[in-house]
C-alpha cells in the first residue's frame, strides 16, 4: 500500500483526504485495521501530531473507529455521501473539541468532587442560580450556552483550588468558540434536557457534599455534549 508525501501545510486535511481515498478506492476495507500512527506518519512524511488529528476527525466522521488496545479500524458501515470539504473542515473542529472534552473531564469531575468538600453557602447559592438559570434559558441556545459555562465556572470557583478554577476557564474559553464554529444551535432539545437533568444533580451532589456523586453526575453532563457532536456535522 503506498501513501503520496504530504507537502502541503495543512497536513491533517490532507491526511484525512489521503485516507478517505484509499477507504473509497478499497485499498483500506470495512472492518480492516488502519496502520499505526508511527508508521502513518512515516509513509505520509508528516508528524505524528497531524496523523492523530486526522484520525480524530475521521472518527467523528464514521469512517474510523478506534478500539481499545487493539488499534483504529476501517467502520464496517461508512458514510453514505461524499463528505466534502465544509464536511471535513467541521469534523477537524469537533476532533479538537473531543481534546478539549478530555481536559474538561479531567478538571471538572475534581472540581465537583472538591466543591462537594469545599463550598460554603454563599457558593450553594450561586450554584443553585446557575441552575435556575439555565433552566429558564433553554429555548435560547446562545443564552442557554451562556448559562452552562456560567454554571461550569461556578463548579470551579466552588473548588476552592485557584489553579483548577483558572484551567477550567481557560479550557471553558476554548469550549465557547468551538460551539459557536460548530454550530451547536443545532443540538436537539432532548440534549438540552439531559444537560439541565445532569446539572441539576451535581448541584444537589455538591450541596450533599457527596464528591463522588458530584464528579458522577458532572461525568454524565460532560457525556452529553459529546455524545451529540457527531450528529452536528452529519
């Protein structure tokens, strides 16, 4: 199997072009397992960073799926329509948001667990009008988004860990011009309900000063965004 040498600078598109290719052409066949990301990055002459970008996009496309301790394989049910290049610009933009989704549970699930320890009554508060709302902003996706990361920022604060609390700010930033280049308005309201379920639970974990349940629930509330951003650039 012979990949061409990337030379162009945006390396990623390029290696996700070059692996869609050999997918259609059959060179790369459902259900096969596509070469590692060292050796891709060798064949396409690329860095190994730009092989798992394009990996990442790919899966959100569903022509990949990545299988715990045995490699990337090719879907055995791939995407019926060319994907084009809005398409594949869109999915590029998810697979970093998954990165950020990452750092997100990382930070956040603590920062429940340590706000259920640390938060005082005047936190309670603020957290229980994050949660109203957003309740009361729901038909609104712009104001909605404002109030999540509004409440998310309140977790944080509620920490009582300066560092967590400005990581998980700047994170959330990040977070904030990957929905508005995604286009989330989209989601459905059944993901909006999920999101102010979940939120509302990690409140009343915190207030319990329960962290397990608190990172639990925040843990649920992460999984919701991601499991609906496929569905964005489908």
């Amino acid at each position: 199997m012979a990949f061409e040498t990337i030379r162009k600078s945006s390396a990623p598109d390029m290696v996700a072009e070059q692996i869609i290719a050999k997918i259609t052409d059959g060179e790369l066949s459902p259900g096969s397992q596509l070469p590692s990301q060292r050796d891709l990055a060798l064949m396409l002459g690329v860095g190994r960073s730009s092989v798992r970008e394009a990996i990442n996009a790919l899966v959100v496309m569903g022509y990949l799926e990545p299988l715990q301790g045995r490699g990337t394989f090719i879907k055995d049910v791939l995407p019926a329509v060319d994907p084009g290049i809005e398409k594949l610009k869109a999915a590029f933009s998810a697979g970093s948001i998954f990165d950020l989704m990452e750092a997100r549970a990382l930070l956040e699930c603590r920062s429940a667990a340590l706000a259920a320890e640390r938060a005082d009554a005047e936190q309670i508060r603020n957290l229980k009008a994050a949660i109203k709302k957003v309740k009361g902003t729901e038909t609104e996706y712009a104001i909605f988004l404002d109030a999540d990361i509004q409440f998310h920022a309140a977790v944080a604060e509620a920490a009582g860990n300066r560092v967590l609390c400005e990581l998980t700010k700047l994170v959330l930033e990040k977070v904030v011009a990957h929905h508005h280049d995604l286009k989330t308005a989209l989601l459905p309201p059944a993901y909006r309900d999920v999101s102010i379920r979940t939120a509302a639970r990690v409140v009343e974990a915190i207030e319990a000063g329960d962290g397990e349940d608190a990172a639990r629930w925040m843990a649920q509330h992460l999984d919701a965004i991601r499991n609906e951003l496929k569905n964005i650039i489908g």
